[in-house]
C-alpha cells in the first residue's frame, strides 16, 4: 500500500476532558458560575455601574425603587443600589482572604500530622477542638477579645474552615501514602518526607478543590450572620449582612429594602453550592 493510499481518518480523537473541567462543564457547573460570576462581576464593577457614595447621607429617606435609587434608599437616606454592590465587593474580598488563610493551615496540619505520627493524635485534637464550637459562638468569643470589624471575620472565617480542610486532606494522604508507587518510592531510598511532599501530595489535593467551594459557600454566610449580629463589619461600611440587619425594622412597610441584599446573598452561597456539588460529581466519574 502506497502513501497515498493510507487512508486519513476525518476527524482527530477528542482528547479526555480534565474532572475539573468536566465538573465546571456540567449543567450543575454552568449555573453555579453563572450565578457567582454575575454577582462578582456587579460587585467588582460597583464604581462604574454607579455613581453613588454608599455612605452618603441624604434627607431621601426609605424611598422605594426609582429611577435614580434602583433599589431605593435606606433610612439615612443612603443609596441602597451602591450600598448593596460595595457590600458584595467587601463580602467577596473577606471570603477570599480568609479561606486561602484557613486552607493553608489546614492542609499543613494535615501534613504534619501524616508525616510526624506524635503529632496526628495533637492535630485531631485541636480539630475537634475547633469543631465543638458551632460558627456562630466561635465568632462571638473572638469578637469578644478582638471586637467587631474586618479582620475578626477573617479570622472566623479562616478558623472555621481549617478543620474541614485539615481533615479532608489528611484522610486523602493516608489513603496514597500506601498506593504502589508511594511503596516503591520508600523502597527506592526516598525519604518520608520527599514521598510525602514529591508523590502523595499532589495525589491528595483533588477533594480540597470540592472543599474550597464549599468553604467560600460557608464564608459568605459566617460574614452575614455576623454581621446580620453586629459582631462584623460596622456601619457605615456596607456588607450584605449589615445590610439585611438594617431592614428588619422596616420589613413590614419596606419590603423591598431586604429584598437586593438577600437575593446577592442566596445568589452567592447557591452558586458555590452547586459549584462544590458539581466539582464532586465531576472528580469522581
């Protein structure tokens, strides 16, 4: 058979989408970012999409929608449309600063613990620790020693967050670490640690991807209930949940003023929801 006569095939094999594009893909995967794309994107364009100040004052108080109050005002009188965009700004920028902070120590008590046997019983302690407090009587005992404001919410954030990525990390290493190639790498001279670091790692951290989602879910809901308690971010600066505080006294006549807050709210912790749920599916297919 010539060359020329070798037949070409017409279309080249797809190659195998990665879990976590076929997660981010999937109809879950779309919605979630959608959903959290939209709200960011508002968020992030909050200067240009309005003109605003989100804290100032005027004598338009609790006004409904109008043409140049989308939202309305609240009862300083203050635009609720930029108060509401700014606050998802502030939500989303805490929740990005302190689930990074609560990964990173998580994960590296996690490898502590898997690597050094003393100090893995110590480490599920101080898990369970951290876990016997629920979220919100944790954010009061720091906001108790530390007072309200920006970096106490991270630092429950980041607190609450560092035993599920502890744990869920530990649990995947000591699952590899007695893989084959984990074994033969032992055999072959490597040290504890260069296996540790080298080959069970990077074979460990798929559920954290599941987990970040889920961890930045929880953060947007420990900020407003904290700030819903007014333990978090203080007026006049807006947030979501100090906002939502704010209108509880005029739901009855008011309706409208909870109504943006609660919807960015819910819009952000379903989209990570569905995120982290779609992110799961798609790792373990």
């Amino acid at each position: 058979m010539t060359a020329s006569t070798v037949p070409i095939p017409s279309t080249l094999p797809r190659r195998r989408r990665g879990p976590l594009l076929t997660g981010l893909l999937s109809p879950r995967g779309l919605s979630g970012l959608a959903l959290v794309g939209t709200v960011a994107l508002a968020g992030l364009l909050a200067p240009l999409l309005t003109g605003a100040d989100p804290t100032a004052q005027s004598a338009q108080a609790l006004l409904g929608p109008t043409g140049a109050h989308p939202f309305g005002t609240d009862e300083l009188g203050r635009d609720l449309f930029s108060r509401v965009l700014h606050g998802i700004g502030t939500d989303l920028l805490i929740s990005l600063t302190a689930v990074p902070i609560g990964a990173l120590t998580g994960s590296a008590l996690a490898l502590l613990a898997a690597g050094t046997r003393w100090a893995d019983p110590v480490v599920q302690r101080l898990f369970d620790l951290v876990l016997a407090f629920p979220g919100l009587i944790l954010a009061l005992a720091v906001t108790a020693l530390l007072g309200p404001g920006r970096w106490p919410v991270v630092i429950v954030i980041a607190l609450a967050e560092v035993p599920g990525f502890g744990r869920q990390l530990r649990a995947g290493l000591l699952v590899q670490r007695e893989r084959d190639y984990a074994l033969a790498a032992r055999v072959g001279g490597a040290s504890r640690a260069r296996v540790l670091l080298r080959h069970v790692l990077p074979n460990a951290v798929d559920p954290l991807i599941v987990q970040g989602a889920i961890a930045l879910s929880l953060a947007v809901f420990i900020e407003g209930a904290m700030s819903f308690l007014g333990v978090g971010i203080r007026p006049p600066e807006p947030s979501l949940g100090g906002i939502l505080s704010q209108s509880m006294a005029y739901l009855s006549t008011h309706p409208t003023y909870a109504a943006a807050p609660l919807v960015a709210v819910t819009a952000l912790v379903l989209g990570f929801t569905l995120i982290a749920e779609a992110l799961n599916r798609g790792f373990r297919r």
